[in-house]
C-alpha cells in the first residue's frame, strides 16, 4: 500500500485558496505515459494560449472561441469586447435588481434548449435555496405535453412570472415553439405577453427582431464567439440566475481562480490538462471508455448530464483538424453517488469493463448540526464511506478512477468545477486534434426534421375520403411509402379526421379523411 | 428504400389492443442471425417458464423471480401466494382509500434507494398530473444536505406528511439514516413520528420489527422473490402511487397484457425476444455497443434512467451460470429526445461508433387543441420530425435503433413498457447465461463502506491535541496512511474540533483535535 500512498502524493494536486484537489492516483498509467504525451501537451498549451488571445480557435465557422473572457472581461483580446462584456454583466445585474425591486415578480420561466437551458438547470437546482428570490421553470423541448404540464402549473401566477427566451439564433424551432405556446397561454388569459418577456439572443437574429417589434422588456447578447455548451457564464446563465437570486459573481470568481490555475503551462501543475490526459490514457486518444461521472452529493446530480453535453459535444467528432476521419468522442453518463451504488455500480464493479471513473467529493457533509445515526457517526460519514469504499473495491477490480474534491457546493466552487472541466475537454480536443467549439451534426439532424415537416403537410394536403395505403399515397407524391406511413400514423394519432382501419402488415394499413 | 420497407413490414410487431409496437428494421443483422440464435431463443424461452412456473431462478441466493405474478396473482405457483398477493394489493388500495377519505394527509414522503425509490420515482413523473390526490417526495441518498433540502421544504406541512420506509432488508444504510433524520425532524416539531410512518419491507425485518416497536400506521411485505429492481409492482410502488392518486389497476393490467404477449414462444412474434436478440446482436453479446436510449417525451425522461438501473444491475455480472468470468453487462445512459439532439447527439452522429440506440416514440402530442406554430404545423409535428429525421440520418451515417411505439403516456401503456423491458432483461440474461436476479456486487460496496466507516471511529479517537500526520496516526492504527488521510480530512471538514495544518504535501498535514 505505500506505493499507492506515494503515487497518491506525486500526483496530487490541491488549491490552497479554493480548497479543490484532483485525485490521478488511481489511473494506471504507466511512468513514461506523461512524458509521452508532454509534446502533445505543450501543443494544447499554445493552442489554448492562442484562443484565449482571440485566435480563431473554431475554424470551420470561423469564430472565436471567448467563454474565459466571461468571467476575466480584461482579458478579453480588445478593449471594446471588455466593455461589452463588462457592460453587458452589468446591465443584467440591475436589471435582476429592478426585478426584485419591484415585487412583480416571484416566477421565471426559461425558454431554451440545449446549451441554452441545461447550464440554468445545472446551476438552479445545484446552488438554490429556499431564500431564492424567485422560483425557475423551464421549457426545454417542443413536447406539447411536457409544455402543458409546465404551463398549467404556471397559470395561476403569469402575471407575476417573466420569460426569458434565449436562442442565440433565434431559429431553434423548440425554443421558437415553445415562446409562441407561452405566449398563447398569455394572451389567453388576457396579458401582454411582451411586457413579461427577455429576450437572451444574438443581436439581429429573428428573436431579437421579433422582441423588439413586440415591445419586450428587455434584450440581452449573446455573442458568435460563446458556444451554447459553454454559456451558462453569459447572459444564457446570468439573466435566469441572477433572477433566482444567487451570487452569480462568486461564480464567475471561482471559475476565474480555476482558469487562473488551468494556465500553467507545467503539466503536473495543471489539473485540466491531468484530467484530459486521464481521459487520453483510459481511452487510448480514441474514446475507447465511457467516462462515468458519480458526484457524492444530492446538488450535483445534474452535473453528470452537463458534462454529457459539455464533453460528448464538444469531441464527439467525424473529422479532425486535418479533415481525416477519426470518430472521435467519449460518453458520458451518470446520476450521483452513494445512489447509484444501489443501481448500474453492480456492472461497474462485476461487468463489462468499457468504462472509468470520475468521483466528485464534495467535503462538507450539511451546514448545521447532524444527529448521530450510529454511536459517533453521522449521515456524512456513510456518504464518506460509500465513497472512500467503492473507490477502493473497483480499484482492486481493476477498474479506474479519478477523484474531484470540492470543500463544499458553492456558487464558487461550482464556478471553479465547470471551469476545470471547460478547459479539460479544451486541452483533450488538442490532444487528439479535433475542433471541440462547433457541432456539425445537430445542424444536420435540424435538416434531417425539416424535411420530415415538409412531408407530414404534404400527406396531410393529399388525403381524402377515400381509404388509401401508405404505398399508394407515397407513389402519388413521390415519396417513400415508410416515410408516408410513418407521417400518417403520426396524422392518426393526433387529427381526429384521420382514420385508420388497420391491415395485417402496415402496408395493407388504409388512411382516410372524414 | 423499397427493401427498407419490405424490412420494415418483415420484422414489425404491433399489439392491436394496447397499440405498442416494435421496428427493429433499422438493426443491421444478417438474414441469418435469427436462425442461428432460435436454440439461444428457444432455450431462454424454457428458462423462462420455469421463472413464471416457480423454479429457483436465481440460484446464487437460492430464490424464485415472480415479478410477473404481481400483475397475474393467479399465474403464482402456489394458492397461497395468490392470496398473499391478492391481499397485499387489497390491502394497500384500502389503506391509500382510508388516506384520502380522512383527509389529513397532502404529502407523502418514500424514504428509499435504488430499486426501492426510481420505480416510484419514474412513475411518479410520468403519470402525475394537476389533479393527484398527494404530492410525492423523496429521500434516496444519505447525503445530509440532500436531506435538508428535502425536510426544510415539507417542515410547515410535516403534521400532514405520511412517511414511506421501503427496504426490504431493513438494513439498508442511507435508507435507515434518512428514517432516522426524518423521525428527527418529527420529533423536532413535536409529532409522533410512528403515527405518520407506514413501513414496506421484508417479515421479520429490522425495519419491520422498528415499525411494529414503536407503532407505526402499517406494514406491508416485501417478498423475497421480488428484486428491488423489478419491484414497483410490489407494495414498494403500489403505497406510494396509490396514495398520489395513479391508477396503479391501469398500471398493472397493462402490464399483464403485455406479459401475455411476451409469453408467446415464436421468436419473431415476441417483442421482448426481439429486444433481447437485438441488444445480442449489437453487442456480439458481450456489451460492445453502449444502449442509449431516448423518449421522445418529457414525461418519460426518467425512463432511461429507470432502464439503466433494471438492465445494468441485472446483466453486469462477472461470472455466468456456469462460474465462468465473463464480465458481462450492457451500459445504458440517455435523457430525452429533441432535447439531448441539442447536447450529445452530435457524438452520436459523427463520433465514436460505440452505441446502439433505442428511439421511444409517442404517438399523440397532447389531450386538447394546439395552437399552429407554422401554417398548418403544430409542436407534435416538430417532436415527430425530429425523431423520424434523427432516426434516419443517424441510420444513413451506419448507426443502427431500435423503436419502440406507444400511442400515449397512460398508467396501462407505462407498465406494458415496464414489462416489456422487464421480459426482454430476463431474455437477454438466459442468452449470455448470466443470472439476471442477484447483485452481488453491491453487497460488496456496502462491505467496503463498512471498513472505511469503522476506521473513521478509529481515526477520531486517536486524534489528540499534539498534531499528527496521516503516516503517524496510520502506523499507530496498523491502517495505511492514505486512507486514514481522507478519514482526516473528511473528519476536519464536518467537525470544528478537528484542526489541520496543512503541508506541502498530503504526507505533511498535520490535523490534531483542539
């Protein structure tokens, strides 16, 4: 066991001020991984180096790639985007303040999907309390029913609710559907829907022309150089955030200290790069494990499934850099810890090996006093122990693992968290040369839907009273009888004027309009 | 396409009455996969009768697996268990009856983990609406401030709170630890704690004999032929989902029927077996490929999670029946589509090929009218483009799914899906061979635990006022020097009478209790 303890010491890393740790010790890598990898490190290091000082670092849209600058505006590549940011910061504070000022409002209703909802929800659920100056909703997809359960919870109370649509496009069609459902419910029960609503989106996009047009409230930026998965410390976080009523500026602070630390360009000093050359070794470079995420605490539950979309976006890609096929990515999944233990940790610890490990610890147990639930034991110490041991058993199963430890769930350390983990998947898509700030495939399956949309009117448009089967309907419009089928049960199932009499096999299955 | 169609038609299962279906077209086996795996098929077929009929199914804890018989009392082998079942549900939709009669009681809080919560949890979501009779609550972890959280929120409503232990050993710790906070909390705001507290668990339990000592509302059984896993069926859903106000007959029936139609022993009628066959043939039945699965559907968000569990904790197993290692196991993450087409199916598109996926489709988009948000279109028409689109063009980029249809999110279509993923479970276990019944690893974890749980004590008592190093205090203790570190600096972050100072490494700190 010493040399576990010293391998647990040579690695070690911790901040002093923030009171976070990486854990590494219970990777096998073997002694000549890291000096392996270092030329590719120092790649990353320039390359990281160069986006931060405004380098096209997303070539293929030809952007900038600015989240850091979010939360250190000075530095910022120029003096206007600093006084954009900082004005932009700023104009939302007082606005949350004139908000809660004005008593008008206790709810707020998030519309957004993707990288612009998952970060509020993150956040919202890891650092409220029951002090929150106003209670967050959301709209995160375009289910009607899943919108009417948010809605109707919602009806009594929308005069005192603000919506705040954020799509940096402005074109996402759940988001835009989801703003035109709220808005019937508004008007429907006889309010101006403008005067309640923020629009958080690019400036000149389709939303922001349609808020200024509807005389909204108020329109915030988003900018061409911040990625939707790496916005929640932009106005796509801010403006909900600061509105439930947390210390936002603690956690642009912590993620500041953690960008601050993650920029050291010594290797063993830098607990981003550590945590992508992790990621390197379990995988070899190539995704070949599933990075399982187990926080040890309630308020983390959701940081799993942001790191899902953080991770898996930014490196699940086709091409590289040079334009060669290479596939790559990691995926990611997990809920939180000790609970899990009760359900897949079974497969951990026994089944297919295709995974590591990343616990979180978070130090802290609670606040105040805890009673003892065994002589000298409190509900912490079998979180602690739940941990400590499960770590050890797939340890000695051969299973890996990295430990995150926080103090405590802070605006701060969450801050610091999602920073360590930005520059991480940052460093990893160097390492394996991948553009890890665009997402070409969700334009793609947006295409794929349209033209699916297109289809379903145009079944629609050529039905009649006459039954007739998807085959036949298909050949008269050219189109492909599964695709015809599948519109027209679609039709079934939700236009009462659209009968069905069933055949043996779907192709005997006859479509009718009454 | 016309062979994707003539493909479609060829393996296409639909069960008129309840309108499930299967398309397993889009799964790029061989034509002579099937043929091949009907002695696999037939074999797990023969196992599975013996299940239902009451054979030892799960051999390594020497039990029978009669989760079907929960929703078919009288398919159970014997007439006393029949009646014990018949009674049971009896039993508890008076109780549930009696509750709502007396109108005392608005919340319910389940005090459980693992399969003895995300069953209730699951169905919870899904099937709630506006009009429950309780509000659901839960506490599944032993994190303290997760407690709180939960407390805090239902302290001004506690008199009107009835409490739901589920364990069914009795034993479980963070179950035992939340029903001691939670008695705390009772006590704190001086209410008798037993006179709110029903109990669901095993005879002669821990739990059970606490709940008869100090004279809780009532008890009700858990069998030891239902896993927790498989249990929502049981009393552990059946308490808490009465008492919301589910249609749990609904629930159950539907499970039934779809019990009936999984028993049929021709493969290719068998939705269930074509499951199976399909994961077996992702994975070359060892788990190569990950299952991501994705309702189309907020309400089934829960279900992926819920499939993790029953799939993961059944099939990740290290030996087969046999005693052969075999490390088996399938993994399973996913959220809910379209929105996770806004966070990781980019990976699934363009990056590393190690999934299959399961597409969950719902028909109808909501009970009354929609509004049109595009001439002519509605929000459900987007949910089913953007499902049909992301099924094609992730088919087309050689990413094979499976999908799975129901016409609407109902009690009776909720527990057909259950079942029809409970069947396809066991199938999947009697191809690979492994027992699908036990958990052997989680028991081990909880050994683990206990070490680590018991040398916090240690460590506790041997701090002095003279600042010690782990080293020091660990060859004092015989316990290595790492673990007593954490317990250290577990110990120093939960108890202010434990004093660090820190090193310049772990091996430096000095902690000492002033």
């Amino acid at each position: 066991m010493n040399s576990l303890w010293d391998r647990y010491q040579q690695y070690f890393l911790r901040d002093t001020a923030s009171g976070i740790s990486l854990d590494i010790s219970r990777m096998r890598f073997d002694d000549d991984f890291l000096p392996r990898m270092e030329p590719l490190a120092q790649r990353a290091f320039a390359a990281m180096t160069e986006l931060e000082n405004g380098g096209i670092a997303n070539p293929d849209e030809g952007r900038m790639v600015g989240h850091y600058w979010l939360r250190a505006p000075r530095l910022a590549p120029t003096a206007d985007l600093t006084a954009e940011i900082e004005d932009c910061n700023g104009a939302i504070r007082e606005f949350a303040a004139k908000v809660h000022a004005s008593g008008r409002y206790t709810e707020v209703l998030l519309i957004g999907i993707g990288g612009s909802a998952l970060g509020p929800q993150f956040l919202h659920d890891a650092l409220g309390t029951a002090d929150d100056r106003m209670a967050l909703h959301f709209l995160d997809n375009t289910d009607p029913q899943g919108m009417d359960r948010v809605l109707c919870a919602l009806a009594p109370r929308l005069e005192h609710t603000l919506v705040v649509v954020v799509s940096k496009s402005g074109g996402t069609a759940e988001t835009r559907n989801g703003m035109l459902e709220a808005e019937a419910a508004y008007e429907k029960a006889g309010l101006n829907f403008g005067k309640h609503a923020v629009a958080v989106t690019g400036a000149g996009s389709a939303l922001d022309t349609y808020a200024e047009k509807n005389g909204w409230l108020v329109r915030f930026p988003m900018w061409d150089w911040v990625g939707g998965r790496t916005s929640v410390m932009s106005a796509v976080g801010l403006v909900p955030l600061w509105l439930q009523g947390l210390d936002m500026q603690a956690l642009l602070d912590g993620a500041a200290a953690m960008d601050a630390w993650t920029r050291t360009t010594e290797t063993l000093k830098n607990p981003a790069m550590l945590l992508a050359l992790m990621w390197h070794c379990a995988g070899n470079g190539r995704g070949e494990k599933d990075m399982v995420v187990l926080p040890y605490k309630d308020r983390l539950v959701l940081f799993s499934k942001y790191l899902q979309q953080l991770v898996m976006e930014s490196l699940g890609k086709e091409l590289d850099l040079d334009g060669k096929k290479v596939n790559q990515g990691i995926a990611v999944y997990g809920n939180k810890g000790s609970t899990d233990q009760h359900a897949y940790v079974q497969q951990l610890r026994d089944g297919v090996h295709n995974f590591f490990l990343t616990f979180i610890e978070v130090r802290k147990g609670r606040g105040g006093v805890s009673i003892e639930v065994e002589p000298g034991a409190v509900t912490a110490d079998f979180l602690q122990g739940f941990l400590r041991g499960t770590r050890t058993a797939l340890y000695e199963g051969g299973r890996d693992s990295i430990t995150v430890s926080l103090p405590e769930v802070t605006p701060s350390s969450v801050g610091a968290l999602i920073a360590l983990y930005e520059r991480a998947v940052g460093f990893y898509g160097s390492l394996v040369n991948v553009n890890a700030y665009h997402q070409p495939g969700v334009e793609a399956g947006k295409k794929a839907a349209a033209g699916v949309l297109k289809l379903l009117a145009r079944v629609k448009g050529a039905l009649s009273a006459e039954p007739q089967t998807a085959a036949q309907l298909g050949s008269a419009l050219g189109e492909d009888a599964e695709s015809v089928w599948h519109a027209l049960n679609h039709l079934a199932a939700n236009d009462p004027r659209v009968n069905t009499t069933p055949g043996t096999t779907p192709g005997a299955d006859a479509f009718a309009l009454t």
